[in-house]
C-alpha cells in the first residue's frame, strides 16, 4: 500500500487569466500527503503549462505543504492562481489539521 494521500484540482478556465484569455481547455493537479500534508507531485496540462511546473517543483523540493498555498498570493490574473484554487480544493478535502 502507498501513502494517503489527497488531490486538489482547478481548471483553467475557473481562474481570471482563463477567463480573459477564453481557454476551456488546461488543468492543474496537486498531490498531498494526509500525514504531513507536503507536496508529494504537481500535474499540469494545458495552456502555459512549462511556465507553471516550476512552481510545484520548488515547492516539493522546499517541503512545502498545503497550507503553502492557501496561505500564499499568487499573482493576478495569472494562470498561476491555479495554485491557490487547486491548494484550496484540497484543503477543503483534508481538514484544517
């Protein structure tokens, strides 16, 4: 068995950027540990989507967790807001621990 864990997601077109530029299309996906509630992987596909990996990947390389996100701004509008959405998506999911 691998580790608990729980996705948060958000669409592009649920951000501001999405909005403007008109993209249907084009998701972000967070992975967390329930346990230490750390970053565990980043998925992105769609528009912008090499633009946006790195900040996933400075985060996982940092230990960063869920409340990272949450508690961060994220520039807008931005597709990066994506972040804020899909953090807090798994928030809501995982409970305030």
């Amino acid at each position: 068995s691998g580790a608990a864990y729980e996705v948060g997601v958000a669409r592009f077109r649920e951000t501001s950027r999405g909005h403007i530029m008109g993209v249907n299309t084009g998701f972000l996906k967070l992975l967390f540990s329930i346990e230490t509630r750390r970053l565990l992987g980043a998925h992105i596909i769609g528009e912008g989507a090499t633009e946006l990996i790195h900040i996933g990947q400075a985060v996982i390389n940092l230990g960063g967790t869920v409340d990272f996100f949450v508690n961060n701004t994220f520039n807008y509008p931005t597709l990066a807001e994506a972040y804020k959405i899909a953090g807090l998506d798994a928030w809501n999911r995982m409970g305030r621990g």
